[in-house]
C-alpha cells in the first residue's frame, strides 16, 4: 500500500532523525584510519559540526542517548560521554532550525528539576528541544543511586507515567501572557496566571510552579524509546516520536499498527505519532564498495567483548555461548526479563529466524545493536527507505551512520537528494521549531481561559481532567 491520497498527492514527507554517537554506531567504527577515538565523544566542536551537517540537509533533529552509569566493558569502544542536555545547549547557539533531542531517566530524576532543565532549552533553542523518555535498566545503575537493585520493569513505567504527568503540569504553570512588565502599574507578572501543581502521588511530591515561564513550544517535543507492552502504552499516551528497532518489514508494520491503535484508544490523534525506526546505513558508490566496507568493520570487532555483552543480555555466562554455534535452546522468556525486554526478544528471534551462530550474530549486532543495518548506493539506501515508509511501517527514520562523520555527510550528500527527487523529503525548513518540523501543533495550556484556575500561591491543586465515564485522564491523552 502506498500513502497518497485521492488526488494522488503524498499527504505528508517522510521525518528524519540524526542519532549522532561518538565516532559511529557500528562498534568497531573507532579503530578505522579516519577515527580519532580520544576526544570525539567528549570535544564539543566535533559534535557541534555533526548538528552543522544534519542541519545542512533539513533534518528534522539531532540525539543524543544516555545512561548514567559507566558502561562495564570500556574496552570495547569509546564510553566515556557529556551530559547530553549540556551539549543540546551547546549546540544551540551554533544551530538556527534543526530540533535537539535529549535522553534523560524518568527513574534516576526529579520531575521539577528535569522540567525545568528541558524547558531551559527550549528557550535558549528558540524551540527546538525534544525529551527522549526512558526508564533506564540495570541494577549497575541502581546502585549509582543509593540503590541494591533496579526498580521492577512494572515499577519503573509506573514511575515514568506519574513523572511525565507533573512534567506537563510544570511546563503548563506559567500561562502564555503571565508576564505583563507593565513598567507604569509596576506589575511585572500577573499572579493569577502561574499555577502551582500540588501534586502528591505515589511516587512524587511535588508543589510548586516551575522558575522557567512558558517556553516557545509549550513543552519539549516527547519521545520515547521503549517497546515492551509498558513502553508502547506509555508511548500511546504521551509521546509524539517513537524510536523503535526492526529487522524485518512484518515485524515494523505491526509495531506500526499497534502502536497507532493503541493511541487512537485513548483518544489521540495517530497521526500525531511519529514512528522512527532505526537504520543503520553503510553507502558506497556502488553495492559492492558498500559490502566491502561493511565487511572492514564487522571484521575489526573483537569477539570476546561483543560475546560478553551478548551473554548479558542473554542471561547467560560467556562461556555458554560458543562463538561458532547458534544460540543455546533454553533461554530465558520475556517475561523473565527486567531491562530492555523488547531488544532482547528481537535479539533472539533474528538468531533463530536465520540460524545464526554466536559469532554471525554479534556480526550483526556490531552495526546498529539490534537496529537493522543496511549497506548499499544512496539509491539503494533510499529504496530501503522508502520501502517501509510507502508500506505504513514507518512515518520516518532515525538515520544512525556506521562512521561518523563520514556516514552522515554522505547520507546527507548522496541519499537525501534521492529522497527529494522522489518527493520523499523537504527541500527547505517550513518551520522553526521542532513541533513545526513534525507537524504538531503547540498545546494549549490546561489553565488558559479556566475560570478558578488555582494560583501558584495558594498552593491548592486544579481538578484533575475526567473523561465522560469519570475516570481520570492522563496527560498524553491531551496531548
């Protein structure tokens, strides 16, 4: 099936992403002639000219992904990382339209404080700042907060909910025309107008309003990455993009399906969520120099660390995985799973689907951790593009170059002026911010023209939203 509509028109273009990592996604990327693995994960210049480059070819935006915690393996490539949030504002003063996308926890963070930091910059941007929701597994983690153990999957999605509810209630305490500066009555904000939430939940205690007024978009663009049964109910009624992982076209368009049902259930817009599935592409001027490079990379990865990573999400101890034979028939469920339960599953069935042995599947995996890898000529790479897109398994991509920064000048350089030839993708920004570049509209604000809205100081909470069954309404559902 193709999206066009009765008049033969494409009703909208595809929404591209910039996932920018250290010296590439594909884990051996570092030890190519070209890379310098020392500074490039932490030198704010060569992540402020990667913006530069996905800027020059219209992206929608740029991310970052984070953990706070050390991954164990260091060995095995660049880990060391800045405070994405930090760079984001870096980045913006040398950057005029492209959206800055953040990761950040929703279990190692406080609603007040993270509102606040992601409301900063969206000011400083000019609105071009964008949330990536996680809730972070590991209990390596955990105890880098005080903790002997990660919270339970149920437990930290519960968590995330009532977060992502007092954020947008904090993005919502200061109405849009708060500030008067009326300099001749000496009334510099009307009181009436800023909204303290007084929230008291389950998992958070939060009361006043926040320090930052209203930002350009609202609220920061949501995203969220997880697809469990939690994640995509989450993502249903909060997010506006989706980053997801697919190998096969089957399994793409059902996330897409599912995915767009379960908002629609509670009562959002589908076309209101944008589903990016990740790729990663290796481009050569033709297919066979595209597979020879994909090869000199997957034949730099050093087996036993990406055996021991394997093993750990697995489950299982390194030795149990011989490197030339498939994976071992008792495994764990899903269910037995604590962190990143959807990885792990696609992990699994690509090993069985294809009958790969240990060393054929870390092969695989070097590339885009799951995400899948695609190597061939920009008119080729276009096709894979365009292919999920036409086939409603995609509203866009989340482009992850093998190599940085070659992979993304060349995407930017040679795939994106196939996409425009086909009509698949802006010529120019139509907007400025990145609500604009995704289509979305900017939220009212839940108090705006609400006669009784509770004022910031008397410290008393406004109704929670009903729906006509009288059950509570959760914040993305509004969205």
């Amino acid at each position: 099936m193709t999206r066009y509509d009765p008049q033969g028109h494409r009703p909208g273009r595809l929404h591209l992403n910039a996932f920018l990592m250290s010296t590439g996604h594909h884990e051996a990327s570092w030890r190519l002639p070209e890379s310098d693995p020392s500074w490039t994960s932490t030198n704010i210049a060569h992540l402020q000219r990667l913006a530069q480059v996905a800027e020059a070819g219209k992206l929608d935006s740029i991310f970052f992904a984070d953990g706070p915690g050390l991954r164990s393996d260091v060995g095995r490539r660049p880990a060391g990382s800045l405070d994405p949030l930090i760079v984001l504002t870096a980045i913006a003063t040398v950057t005029e339209r492209i959206g800055l996308i953040a990761t950040a926890s929703t279990t190692y963070n406080s609603p007040y404080n993270l509102a606040r930091r992601f409301a900063s910059i969206d000011h400083v941007s000019g609105g071009r700042a964008g949330w990536n929701v996680v809730t972070t597994a590991g209990p390596d983690i955990a105890r880098n907060f005080g903790l002997d153990d990660q919270p339970a999957h149920a437990v930290r999605y519960e968590r995330a909910a009532e977060f992502l509810d007092v954020a947008f209630r904090l993005w919502d305490s200061w109405e849009d025309d708060a500030v008067l500066a009326d300099k001749a009555a000496g009334v510099w904000a009307d009181a009436s107008k800023i909204h303290a939430p007084a929230h008291a939940g389950t998992h958070f205690s939060v009361h006043g309003a926040l320090t930052t007024p209203r930002s350009p978009q609202a609220r920061p663009l949501v995203v969220q990455a997880g697809s469990s049964e939690d994640g995509k109910d989450l993502a249903a009624r909060y997010a506006e993009a989706v980053f997801t992982a697919h190998q096969t076209l089957d399994d793409a368009q059902a996330f897409y399906r599912d995915l767009k049902a379960r908002a629609v259930a509670v009562g959002r817009d589908p076309g209101t969520v944008k589903i990016l599935p990740g790729i990663v592409p290796v481009i050569g001027s033709t297919e066979a120099e595209a597979l020879a490079r994909e090869r000199e990379l997957d034949e730099l990865i050093v087996p036993e660390y990406a055996r021991a990573q394997l093993a750990k999400t697995l489950r299982l101890a390194p030795e149990d995985l011989p490197l030339d034979r498939e994976l071992p028939a008792d495994l764990p469920s899903e269910d037995e799973i604590e962190g990143a339960k959807s990885r792990y599953t696609l992990i699994v069935e690509l090993a069985r689907r294809e009958r790969l042995t240990v060393r054929q599947l870390i092969g695989r995996l070097g590339g885009g951790r799951g995400h899948r890898t695609f190597a061939g000529t920009p008119e080729q790479v276009a096709d894979a593009i365009q292919e999920w897109y036409d086939a409603e398994a995609a509203d866009g991509f989340n482009i992850m170059p093998a190599v940085l920064p070659s992979g993304l000048e060349q995407f930017v350089e040679h795939v994106l002026p196939v996409l425009r030839e086909r009509d698949l993708f802006r010529e120019e920004y139509e907007g400025r911010t990145l609500r604009e570049h995704y289509g979305l509209e900017r939220p009212a604000n839940r108090y705006a023209g609400v006669a009784g809205a509770a004022p910031a100081t008397t410290g008393t909470a406004p109704a929670r939203p009903v729906s006509d069954d009288g059950a509570p309404v959760l914040e993305g559902a509004l969205a």
